[in-house]
C-alpha cells in the first residue's frame, strides 16, 4: 500500500484554476533577488530598485512595540484593529487634511496590497472594467486580470509631470466601469496630481454614479518644494464611493511590520471587514502599539527622513540628467527618479539587465509598471547620497 501510495503522488499533476494564470507579480523582488545572487557571488550591488526606505523605524516606534508584547498583548484583536489605533488615524487625517473620519470607517490590514486586493475583488469580475495608472503600481493590473474583470489603463505621460489627465480618465468611463484607481504621490514615476485635476475628476464623477475610487495615497507625506497632497476625503460629494490606502511603510520606515490602512464607506466597510476575517483574521498586535506610538508620537523622524530624501532627489535627478541618452523629470513625490532612456538606445529591459550585470546597479525596467513605462526606468533614491553617485557613474561608464 506505501509503494502505491508514493507512485500516486509521484504520477499526480496538479490542475490549478484558470484564474491563476492571470496573476502577475512585483519585478522589483525579482530584480532584488537577482541582486542578492550577484551579491553572494561577490559582486558589489548598489541598490536603486527596491522602494523601501533605508532609515531604521523611529526608536520610540520600536520601543511600544517591544512594551506591548511586555504587557502581554499576545493574542487576536478586532477584526478591524483595536480602537486607540483607529481613533489615532481619524485624529491623523483630521490633522493633515481637515477631515472628519469615522473610527469605524477605519479598517487595519497587514500593509497597503490588501487595501488593494479587497477593493478590486468587490468590484472586479468578468465584463466590468477597472481603470488604474499605467506606469503604475504593478500589482494594480495583476489583481485585476485576476479577478476576470477588464484591466482599462489610464495612461500618465512625462510632459504632465505624469499626474493623470482629469479629462482623459473621464472619456474612458463606460457603463461597464465599476472602479477607478489613483495614486498621487505615484509610484514608480514620484508624480503628483494638481488639485485642478483632482477638483475636475470630482466634479466629472457626478455624472457616473455607479463608478467607485480608490485612492492610494501611501506617499501622502512624500511632497517636494511645497507642494500639497489633495486627499480625496476632502471631497464630500464622494465619499459614499470612496476607498482611501494609506498607511506607516513609507512614511515611518516601517515596511517590514506591514502595517496599514483604509478608509471605507459606510457601504463596504462591513464586506472589507468580512474579507479581512477570511484572508488574515487581524493584524499583528505588537505591530498596531507600534503603529498608534508612530501617529501619536514626535514626528522629528519624518521630517529629518523627507529633508534627507529631498536632498537625494536633487542629487540623482542632476546626475541622471547629465548621463548621455538620459532625461530625467524631477518627481514631485515619493522616492523614485522615472527617467526617460529613449535617447540610449535601449529598451527598458535591456537598460535593466545591463546595469545591473554589467554596472552592477539595480533598476527597475518601466515595463515592470505597465506597457507604458517602456522607455522608462525606476531608480529609487532611498538609498545614500555616496551610492547614488557611485551607482551614476557606474552607468556612465557602461554607456
């Protein structure tokens, strides 16, 4: 019977669901993986793929986190987050937006992608369409090819600052369109959308009211040379359709205690809140003290983070824009340079593989984001102004 038993699991094939095949990924994992192989063979990797910032989490973050497991807050909490951690993001986006959120409005989920899962399974299924930025945030298109719902890019261009066109976004709306994706401050290309736009996409939505928006705004304090972040919860007049993501990654260093946050309507809170219970049942507990101590606490951190981030932002858009083939935006926001590499040659792809094995520096090919970042790539400068310049001039040589 064992002898039967091992050749039936070593003849078995398993036969995976369709829409798995839909499924895309993060190429910036893939390029750090690629990294770390080179790495190991004894290469010195200068990293400028991976978004994620290289400050350490503020100490005073890190100590309420080791208080809390101290205090005995080992075990499950509310489906939707403990309330002090609720109640600070209300308070929160009171402060930085002159908005009034409801606690219970509030759900915590285990970094920003299951904002995005979430919203794109209630809306996404086979004949609806689902607009997102392109280049845009990868996992957007993924998760929507995934749900068999039809993936509508929203193309961002460079001689817009790649903040997305009101009006282009509006003429793609048809009445099979059941979700809007924005995000501003953007990843990859660091642009931010005007308040102008925003005031004439508002306004342009009233006329399709069975269309709903999520808006990422996970770089919300990630502003360069005073410009503003317009949250869409300053919009009333939207906000029985609107999904807002944000949450601690970026803005506290804090990507690897996957920490964040949503603002649902008051028609979709309670099926987020049940698709949270059947996908991770809650977050973290230790993580949630860490998250209420980063909102409550000093914000020193952030600005020193920012002020540090707006210098490397100067330093590689000047050094990117002196290479021969290169023209570079300045990003308004975020961590991320998107410059344009037509003038190489090459394509997004090929730029990427060759610094990374010939340079060794690691890039993000635009086409990760989307068919419309080819001629693109990412550089993230969360990294040190001394690597940036190395990595600069390593690109200059192999060009």
């Amino acid at each position: 019977m064992a002898i039967l038993n091992a050749r039936i699991a070593k003849d078995a094939q398993m036969i995976f669901a369709d829409s798995l095949s839909r499924l895309g990924t993060e190429s910036a994992f893939t390029v750090l993986a690629r990294a770390q192989a080179l790495a190991a063979e004894g290469r010195e990797i200068i990293n400028l793929g991976i978004g994620q910032p290289d400050f350490q989490t503020p100490g005073h973050v890190v100590e309420a986190a080791i208080e809390a497991l101290r205090d005995g807050h080992h075990g499950y909490t509310p489906a939707n987050g403990i309330l002090p951690l609720r109640e600070a993001v209300a308070a929160d986006l009171h402060r930085r937006h002159g908005v009034e959120v409801n606690p219970g409005n509030v759900l915590v989920v285990p970094g920003g992608k299951p904002t995005m899962f979430f919203a794109i399974l209630m809306f996404g299924q086979p004949g609806s369409e689902i607009m997102y930025p392109n280049p845009g945030f990868p996992i957007y298109e993924s998760v929507i090819r995934y749900t068999g719902a039809t993936a509508v890019p929203m193309a961002l261009h460079e001689d817009k600052g790649f903040a997305f066109s009101a009006e282009a976004v509006l003429d793609q709306i048809t009445p099979r369109t059941r979700l809007i994706i924005v995000n501003s401050p953007a990843n990859p290309t660091g642009g931010v959308t005007p308040r102008a736009e925003i005031d004439k996409l508002v306004t342009g939505l009233a006329a399709h009211p069975h269309v709903a928006v999520l808006s990422d705004e996970i770089y919300s304090q990630m502003l360069y040379g005073g410009r503003e972040h317009v949250s869409l919860l300053q919009y009333p007049e939207i906000r029985d359709r609107l999904i807002v993501l944000d949450g601690w990654s970026k803005t506290y260093a804090m990507t690897g205690w996957r920490l964040g946050y949503a603002v649902w309507p008051d028609g979709a809170i309670d099926a987020a809140t049940r698709l949270a219970i059947n996908d991770h049942s809650c977050v973290n507990a230790a993580a949630q003290y860490a998250g209420l101590a980063a909102l409550t606490g000093p914000q020193d951190a952030v600005e020193q983070m920012m002020a540090e981030f707006d210098k490397r932002r100067q330093v590689i858009v000047a050094a990117l824009n002196d290479l021969p083939g290169l023209r570079c935006t300045d990003p308004a926001g975020a961590f991320y340079a998107f410059p344009n590499i037509e003038g190489t040659g090459l394509t997004a792809a090929q730029a990427q593989d060759l610094f990374l094995e010939k340079a060794g520096v690691a890039t993000v090919a635009g086409t990760a984001f989307g068919a419309h970042g080819e001629g693109y790539l990412r550089l993230s400068y969360a990294n040190s102004t001394e690597n940036i310049l190395k990595a600069i001039d390593r690109i200059r040589s192999v060009l």
